[in-house]
C-alpha cells in the first residue's frame, strides 16, 4: 500500500510529463480500437452490399464476374438473359419476388440501371435495410429517372432537372439518346453501396430508348390506337353478343371484370414492357429451403446457359481476394501500438535521469533496490493502465460521432456496442506490453540504487 501511496504521490508530482505518456498511449488504443472495429465492421459491410437476396442470376460466366457486373456495376456481362427464361423463372413455386435489372447505358461516368417499381421494395442493403427517398418517390412514368444520393451531390440535380441518358458504360459513351430525356422525380439517401452511383430508370426506357423502334411519345400514340382498336372490336363483340342468351350475356360480363383487372396492372405492365433480354435479375424466395434447389435448376437449364449464384456466399469469396487490405490494416494497428510504447518508453527512460536524485533520496530513508524496481514497475503499469480507459473513452466518442458518415459515405455499418472478447484481449495485451516496457527503466532504477553507493549492508 505503501508503494502504491507513493507511485501515485510520484505521478502527480510529474503531471506534465505523465498526462503526455498517457495521451500518447490513449490516442493509440482508440486508433487501434477504431482500426479493429473498422476492419471488422468493413468485412460484415461489404459481405452486406446486398442482403436480403437470396440469388442473383445472369448468363452463364464466373461467380464474381456476375456479382461485380451485377451489383458492382463494374466490368462488362458477356451475355443477356431472355425475357422468356426470365418469366418461366420468376413463376417458380417458392419465388416470393424477383427483380430484373438492365445495364448497358450510362450519364456522365455513372451507371444507369433499368429495373422495375419492385427494386425500391425488395433490394436490401446493409443489415436488411430497405432503400429510402431523401425526396421525391419511385419513378411512375417511363420518362422518369430516380437518382443515388451520390449522383445528384456531384451532378448537382434537384427534382424536376432533365437528364440524357448515353449508350454505353463508364466514361465513354457511344451515342446520347437526347430525343428521350427523362425527368428526375426522386433521389435516395445514402446508402454507401453502388446504389448511390446509379440512374435507376424503368425497365420498358431501356427498351425503347434503344431502337424500341420508337419512342416514348409513339409508344403513347400507339397505345391510344390500340384503346380505339380495343373499344371498336369491344363494340362489335357486344352487338353479335346482344344475339345470344342470357349464359351468353353472362360470359361477356366475366370477361369485361377480367379486362378491367388487366387495365389496373397496365400502369405496372408499361413500366416493364417485354425487352428481349435482361442483364440479370434477383431474386427471393419464401423459403431458404428453395434456394439451393432452385439454384441448382437455373444452373441446370437447358434452354439457354445461365448461372445462379448466392450473394452472400459470393461476396465472402471477393473479400478473401482482398485479404491484403485486411492484412495491411492489422498491420497499421500493430506499428501504432508499437509506435506509443516505444514513446512510453522513452519518456520513462528520460525521466529516470532526472529521477536519480529522488531515487538516492528514497534509498537513503531505507528503501531497498527491489522495492525502487517495484515502483518503477507500478508508475508505468499505472500510466499504461490509465491511458487505455481514457483510449476507450475516446473510441467510443469517435465511434458514436462518425458511425452515420462510414455509413452513409463509405458503406461501412458499424456495430457501437460493448468491447468484444477480441477486443478486450487487446487491451489485455497493450497491458502486458505496457508491463513489459516498464521494466527496462525500473531495472536501470535497480541498478542505479546500486551504483550510487546506497546498497544497505545486512
């Protein structure tokens, strides 16, 4: 207790010198920590760009080749898939929802996406997180376009701005389809994913946008000849049926029920169309118990070769691709560790000169040279113990301050909770590190005792 009182006694009366160790050695725990729970939190963020999709399917290529083209938007996919396997798909038993998409097209460096009303309800980022308006909502009409939130900071577009759409991906572009401009009507909120990169425009734009044969305002034309077609043969079916009987009658009125369900779906229809190909689709099902077998059927298909692949699954492969990243942060997180021990030391070894005079002192009352070791040992095992708390302290500071700028601008969710196992066992090793270091000074303070002509004879 004793040597306890004292070694405290010792560090106020050096205060100064005290507080810049422990600052030094605080500010390196809350970068270690900071580090750890970022390499962590980034590994879950990126096996999270997408969640909640139980598989991606497109034409047959490499796994990670149609994950990259397909939720990346980076690189190219060799091949389509028609609309007809598209259909005979989606309608499987166990399907809950599928989304296609289509890519091909760009604005200004960034990707344009085709995709239907379904991809703002059922594509899932994060920890399941569903996508949100910043403004406006979905797109309605074909010659609508929703925005990422990165898109339109960079662009600087607002609601009701006109946008171009290019042929081509990336920065160069083959042609500008400036005959069909679309109107911005929403931007989403940060995501930190590829979706904040991204025009998503309704899948019947793609179509028509490139040699659909016609454009936005003929396919409206079209359709209104179509409504007088429909209605002049609807004429001429209700007066050849004012001739049969009342079962006749009947029929008709069944008939026009269904044509008024098909008119309320119409708005959806449109919005879709019937492309011959899309780049892909995503798909969910009611059960996870549908997905390895479904999976299996896709991969088996025999009318055209295409690939199914499980997200999840998928992403966990890139990301060992991308081991060196891990490895590098580890890295960093030991040379700053190391960095502030070694100014500890340093500092403690500094002092200790001056403190030659104060160790005599101390030897001269009757303390022994084991008992110098002892405090030595405990002001360093002291200042190391209180520089992790205020390191903690910080870190969870930081943590809690920029947890909502990793999300939104770098895609990283992190999880502000209480120490894990893992990183309480660093603590534990900064600790015993810490330890470790203070006995080099309070050694050199043994045999300093020894050397100025103390020793007590016994």
């Amino acid at each position: 207790m004793i040597l306890t009182k004292l070694a405290y006694k010792s560090l106020l009366n050096r205060r100064a010198s005290v507080l810049l160790t422990l600052f030094t050695i605080a500010i390196s725990v809350m970068l270690l920590l900071s580090i750890e729970r970022i390499r962590v939190d980034a590994k879950t963020s990126f096996s999270n760009t997408i969640s909640g999709t139980d598989l991606i399917v497109g034409a047959r290529t490499g796994d990670i080749q149609l994950l990259l083209s397909s939720v990346f938007r980076i690189g190219y996919a060799n091949n389509g898939v028609s609309w007809q396997s598209y259909q005979y798909i989606a309608a499987q038993r166990g399907v809950k929802w599928s989304i296609p998409i289509s890519l091909g097209d760009s604005h200004k460096g960034q990707t344009v996406l085709g995709t239907s009303r379904d991809y703002f309800t059922h594509y899932r980022f994060g920890k399941k997180q569903t996508l949100s308006f910043q403004q406006g909502h979905a797109f309605e009409h074909l010659n609508q376009v929703v925005l990422g939130s990165d898109v339109a900071s960079r662009l600087g577009y607002t609601l009701g701005d006109n946008v171009v759409i290019s042929h081509g991906m990336g920065n160069t572009s083959f042609h500008h389809h400036k005959d069909n401009p679309f109107t911005v009507i929403g931007i989403l909120n940060a995501t930190g994913t590829p979706v904040d990169k991204t025009l998503h425009i309704p899948l019947a734009a793609i179509d028509l946008i490139h040699g659909g044969s016609h454009s936005a305002n003929d396919e409206h034309d079209e359709h209104d000849e179509h409504d007088e077609h429909d209605e002049h043969d609807e004429h001429d079916e209700h007066d050849e049926h004012d001739e049969h009987d009342e079962h006749d009658e009947h029929d008709e009125h069944d008939e026009h029920d269904e044509h008024d369900e098909h008119d309320e779906h119409d708005e959806h229809n449109n919005l879709i169309g019937e492309p011959s190909q899309i780049t892909a689709f995503l798909m969910g099902f009611d059960s996870p118990l549908y997905t390895l077998q479904i999976r299996r059927n896709i991969n088996q298909y025999k009318k055209e070769p295409l690939l199914a692949i499980m997200p999840t699954v998928t992403l966990k492969e890139l990301w060992q691709m991308l081991a060196i990243v891990e490895k590098v942060l580890l890295l960093f997180s030991g040379v700053v560790i190391l960095v502030s021990l070694l100014g500890m030391l340093t500092t403690l070894l500094a002092n200790l000169n001056q403190r030659r005079r104060e160790l005599a002192i101390l030897r001269s009352v009757g303390a022994r040279p084991w008992q110098l070791f002892t405090l030595i040992s405990m002001e360093s095992l002291f200042t190391t113990l209180l520089g992790c708390l205020v390191g903690c302290g910080l870190y969870c500071g930081v943590m809690l301050i920029s947890s909502s700028y990793l999300q939104s601008h770098a895609g990283i969710s992190v999880n502000i909770a209480m120490l894990s196992y893992y990183e309480l066992t660093l603590i534990g090793v900064i600790m015993a590190a810490g330890f470790i270091i203070g006995l080099i000074p309070a050694t050199r303070a043994y045999f300093y005792s020894l050397s100025d002509g103390m020793s007590i004879k016994t």
